[in-house]
C-alpha cells in the first residue's frame, strides 16, 4: 500500500500513534540518539547515521531475565521477568539497520527462540527511512547484498520528496499504524512514484565505498586462521567495545547475577551485551584463554561476520552502515581489512 | 616549523643503524583526512611518516603493549623503541616513568613541537565546515590554518578549530626526547583551567544532574580507559573476571572474590565506572584528551579529570608528567602537604 504524507501532517500522525511507544533520532549535541519521545517535535528525521543502532531497542544492553529472594529459610522465591507488553514504533530506521534486525532474528530464532528478544521483536514497528544521500561517508551496503532503500525488515519505508513522504506500507503490523492516520495521507500521483524511484537511483550512484569481489572473502579466510596478517592487522587496536557494541549485527550476550543483598540474598538475574574485544570474553574457569590477544579477536570479529555467520546462515554478517569504521579511535577500517584478506598472498 | 623530511631522516638513520625495534608514528589512512598510527620496522617506509594538525592520537599507548608483547617472548628483543610524541604524549613518557611502568632505555623519544598550534578537534571541524570534507589541514607562517576542501581553502583561528585542551596547554613541545623536531619556544597561556569555569559555576545540585544525564548514555565500550596511555593494569576493577585465575584456583576462592562493579549499563554502575577512572587519573592525567576523543557517545570525560589536575595543582603544587626524577603525588607527601580538607 503506498501513500503520500505532507511533512505538515506528519506530527499529526505521530500525535495519532499514541498507543504506542514511540522512538525516534533525536539531536544530542554532535550525534543522533534514538530517543523515547513523547512529543513529535523531538523527532529529528534529518539524521546522519544514530549513535547506536535499533539493535538496542530490540536487543537492549540490558535485559531482566528474573529476580531472586530468600524469603525464608528453605526455599528461594523465583520471579521470571517478561518483557514489558508495549507496542512499539522506531520512526527513522535506515534499511542497513533494518536489515541487521533479520540477521539478529536468524541468531535468536532457529534452534532456540529467545523469548525476551522476540516478544520485543514482534511488538515493534520498524519505519524506515530511504537514504539519500548516504548519511556517512563510511556506508557501503551495495557491498552486502543492501541498498540505501532496501526494504528488508522494515514495516513501512518512507522516502523524503522534499516537502512530504513516498510511504510505503510492507507488512500488517505497517498497514496498522498507517490506518491510524486516516485522512492524513493521499494517494500517491504517478509523478511522486517517478520521484521516488529517481531519488533511490540517486542514492545509490552516491554510495562512494565498496568491497570489491566479496564473494572471494569466506573461502578465503578459511585458510588464514594462524596467518601472521592478523598480529599486523591489529597492531594499532586498542581493545575497545566500539565496533561491536556500535555494530547493527553484534548480538554476544553476557550473562550475570546481580546481587543486591547477600543475607538473606536477592538480585536479579541480568543480561548484558558483551563482545568479543574484551579479554574476559573466552576466558576460560581454568585461567586459559583460548583468545589472548587483540590479533586473535580482531580475527574473531572478521572471521564471525564473513565466514561462520555465511557459513550457518548464508548472509554476511555485516549490513555496511560503516559505524566501526567512523567511530574506531584509530581508523581500523573493514573494508581495507577485507581487502586485504582478498589480496593476501596473491 | 616542523619539517616532515627531518622526522623521516631521522627515522631512517636510528632504523638502518638497528638502534630501535620499530618506529610507532602517525601515517596517511586510505579513506579520510584522519591519520592512523603507524608500525614502521624497515628504514625504506619512513616515507609513509607523517606530520601535520590531524596527528591527534596519543601514542604512548602502544608503549604499553610493547611491553605486554616483550613480556610474552622468550628471548625478547632488548632494543628500545621509536615513537613520535607531542608535548602532552611526553608527559605520559614521564609518568610512565616515574611509575616505574617503563625504562628510560625502553624508548626512543622522537619528540614533535606543536609549537604556536596543536591537534584539531574533528567535532568543531565537523561545525566549521557544515558538510564538506577537509582534504588537508596545514599551519602557515602566521599561525592561521588552512584547511584545504574540494569546494576550496578556508581559514581558520586556532581557537575555532584547535582541541581545547591545546588551547590550555603548557607542554607545546615535549618535556622529554632524543630527537627533537621544531623549535622551543612555550606558549603563554593564561588560565590552563579556564574550560572548567562554567561547570564549576554551576550548583551542586545542576552538576549532579548534569552528570547524571552525560553518563547515562554511556554504553561501556571502555574506549576511555582502552585509549589512555595510564590506564595499564593488568587485572582492571571493571572486568568481570578481575582477579588473576589459574589452574589452581579454586572455586571458593573465585566465589569469594568481590565483584565491585556490575556489568549492567545503568546509572549506579556507570558512575562507579567513572568515578574509578577518574580518581586512578588523579594527579597521574596529562590532559591528552584520548578518552573524550574516542567516546562514541560524545561523553566530555576531559572535565573530570580536568578537574582533578587542578585540585593536584592547588593542593598540592602538583603538575603531572613533567619531571620524571620527580615522585608521583599519589606515591609520596611532603610534611607541609596540606590536609584541611580531609574530614
């Protein structure tokens, strides 16, 4: 179902969306957030790439599994602890970040469904927003089977024309909160869908980055395991959690008792993110560490996202919104580190 | 001025007399203007050694994983090694020093004057030029930089472009080197603390609430304390796993071990975090800025320990990073050290 929506209407639709929990980018200072918005006006949908991407709403930093309280002698009181029912909307989702939702949802899914992440997930509206043109200079997802208006994951895909939005509807739970603004939106003239399509071509001649020959990488890398490249490739790492936490695709979890009392105990039982650039993440109970240097999890990180991830899921496990290349401290940039994997040797 | 061939000859010469391991310095990236550091082992890639406003990075860090690496080898190469380091970069030389952390003979100073400017701030650089993308940035004879876009050159202050902590700078050239490149001349600046003036105008009350909302959006990626050339235990509070574990340890002995930190990004976690950070800074900071730079959630950590550098500096008379025959503040007192404000 497609529509038409004036920029002007747009609030009204929002203020009409009420049900729901509405996040939206929103400004702080030199970056874009995803904020939880009560008014329309702190939607920002003029964003560059958001700090951090919808990962984090579907797949919080933190997560409550149960509490726990000794409130006699014997036994233990257990609470499970569900997500909260509360229908959501992510207004302004790029589709690289939408994308890295069905990657995340391959990971939480499968064998095992993770029912905190999927009672989120199904809860959730995602309403993209086309790029154009890309909004960082470091967006190579033409190189990852994406595109700056891919439509994959996304419930609803807007398209700016200038002085209103090219909506399009792509799922039930989209078709829902389009009904929802009634009256507001029209139909769409043969010119806005002409329009439309011109600005997804644009955008797609202004993505300035690529991975040349990807499909070369994965079998590539299968040999490249006690390869002396990777103790070059991560002399400059500083073993930071920025690419990962700041990737769309990461989902390592953690998960602790937090104790908040210890006679008579309670806490709760928490999940965290966790990544593979810390020294305790393969840490073993022994003191050995099957990953004891910054080579050996730099070449975790390649290896998860273009060679087991394709190897069990068959996608890459990257969606090229190029957030670990412009936010790494010391300009480790992936696409050089995949071209290089390609190169090697050769 | 610095002249870039002067650093690379050099480079060159203490490579091919075998004097270092490797030279760490600052070199071109492939995709934008921001440099990245460079590992140089072989005296025919000097030429890849760059110079100019963009080199930012605090190297000294590295020193501290040279370290770890010598550590690991069985017959390590006992040479020292070559870094590139600007006024503030030396002074985290001294500490390192004074800490015992490093040996003199360990390192090959190659120190750079930043002379009458200093390093860039990408954020104010990102303001000045509302979209276009700096190609090159340079500092003529006057002192103005030049910041070259496709759309043409622009000129700029100091002030409007230049990190703040440059701008409070008192270490324009390096306090310590073998080599040195550019001239001595030290900069005036007025009032080193001056950027703390409007958070410390503020209530008690405003600045609480003014943390609480800075670090409430922190992820605890630890780019802060993985950036900074101090932050060099072995075992950190932090980790969960903070204790050294082998094989012998027993589970009782891990069970009993006090976890002072959860892993749960929340309020009282992360303020514990940086509250940890900034009192292991205290007296130890050279203000290098790393940790605010390398924040991803723009979180202006610098304030902190700012603010701990001057308290080192009222109380005590205490600059960090500039004598390293001197002893650390934390590690030494003096019978007149004041102490009316321990309560």
């Amino acid at each position: 179902m497609d529509k038409i929506l004036s920029k002007k209407a747009f609030p009204q639709w929002v203020k009409k969306l009420q049900p729901y929990r509405i996040y939206a980018p929103s400004r702080d200072n030199g970056i874009w957030i995803y904020k939880d918005i009560d008014k329309p006006e702190g939607i920002d949908l003029d964003f560059l790439t958001t700090a951090l991407s919808a990962k984090a709403i579907i797949f919080p930093q933190r997560e409550i599994f149960l509490e726990f309280e000794q409130t006699n002698e014997s036994v233990p009181e257990i609470n499970e602890v569900l997500p909260k029912d509360e229908p959501t909307i992510v207004f302004g989702v790029r589709p690289c970040d939408a994308k890295a939702v069905t990657l995340m949802d391959k990971v939480f899914g499968g064998d095992f469904e993770d029912i905190y992440y999927w009672k989120r997930r199904k809860q959730t509206v995602l309403v993209g927003l086309a790029c154009s043109p890309p909004p960082s200079p470091n967006c190579f997802c033409l190189s990852v089977e994406g595109s700056p208006h891919s439509k994959e994951g996304l419930d609803i895909l807007m398209t700016d024309l200038g002085d209103r939005y090219y909506t399009e509807s792509l799922s039930k739970k989209g078709e829902e909160i389009l009904n929802l603004g009634k009256g507001l939106f029209t139909q769409p003239k043969a010119e806005d869908k002409k329009k439309k399509e011109k600005i997804h071509a644009d955008a797609e001649k202004q993505v300035k980055r690529h991975i040349k020959d990807l499909k070369k990488i994965p079998p590539k890398l299968q040999g490249m395991w006690d390869s002396p490249f990777w103790d070059d490739e991560a002399m400059s790492c500083l073993r930071c959690g920025i690419c990962t936490y700041m990737c769309p695709t990461c989902h390592c979890f953690d998960i602790n008792d937090e104790i908040y009392a210890s006679s008579p105990p309670k806490g709760k039982r928490i999940r965290t993110w966790d990544t593979c650039q810390f020294p305790d993440f393969t840490m073993h109970s022994s003191g050995h560490n099957p990953r004891p240097d910054k080579a050996s999890r730099l070449r975790q990180r390649i290896m998860h996202k273009f060679q087991y991830f394709v190897e069990n899921y068959k996608n890459y496990q990257c969606t090229g919104c190029g957030r670990c290349i412009s936010k790494c401290p010391v300009g480790i940039d992936i696409i050089e580190v995949l071209d290089k994997v390609r190169d090697y040797g050769a | 001025m610095v002249n870039v061939e002067d650093l690379r000859n050099e480079a060159k010469r203490i490579l091919k007399e075998e004097k270092v391991k490797y030279i760490i310095g600052y070199t071109k990236s492939q995709n934008g203007m921001m440099p990245t550091p460079a590992f140089i082992k072989e005296s025919k890639d000097v030429d890849q050694l760059i110079w100019n406003p963009t080199c930012i990075h605090n190297l000294v860090k590295f020193l501290v994983d040279e370290k770890r690496r010598k550590h690991r080898e069985k017959k390590p190469d006992e040479r020292p090694v070559g870094v590139v380091v600007k006024g503030c970069d030396s002074r985290a030389i001294v500490v390192l020093l004074q800490e015992k952390f490093i040996n003199r003979e360990d390192v090959y100073i190659l120190g750079v004057s930043c002379e009458n400017g200093g390093v860039i701030d990408e954020k104010k650089l990102a303001k000045k030029l509302k979209g276009k993308t700096a190609e090159t940035i340079t500092q003529d004879e006057k002192g103005e930089f030049v910041i070259s876009t496709k759309e043409g050159k622009v000129k700029v202050s100091g002030e409007e472009i230049l990190a703040e902590r440059c701008l409070e700078c008192r270490a324009n050239y390096p306090v310590i080197y073998d080599t040195l490149f550019g001239n001595k001349a030290r900069k005036k600046v007025d009032d080193p603390f001056k950027s703390l003036d409007k958070l410390e105008s503020l209530s008690e009350r405003e600045r609480w609430a003014f943390w609480k909302e800075q670090l409430s959006k922190c992820i605890r990626c630890y780019a802060c304390r993985s950036a900074c050339p101090m932050c060099y235990c072995d075992e950190c509070v932090v980790d969960t796993i903070n204790f050294a574990v082998t094989a012998d340890t027993s589970a009782e002995e891990k069970a009993g071990k006090i976890k002072w930190i959860e892993k749960s990004p929340i309020s009282s976690e992360n303020f514990v975090y940086h509250m940890v950070r900034a009192m292991h800074l205290a007296g130890r900071c050279i203000d290098c800025g790393e940790c605010e730079r390398v924040c991803p959630l723009d979180i202006p950590l610098r304030f902190l320990n700012k603010k701990l550098e001057k308290e080192a500096k009222e109380l005590f008379g205490y600059d960090a990073g500039f004598d390293p025959d001197e002893p650390s503040l934390v590690s030494s007192f003096k019978d007149e050290d004041p102490e009316d404000f321990i309560r």
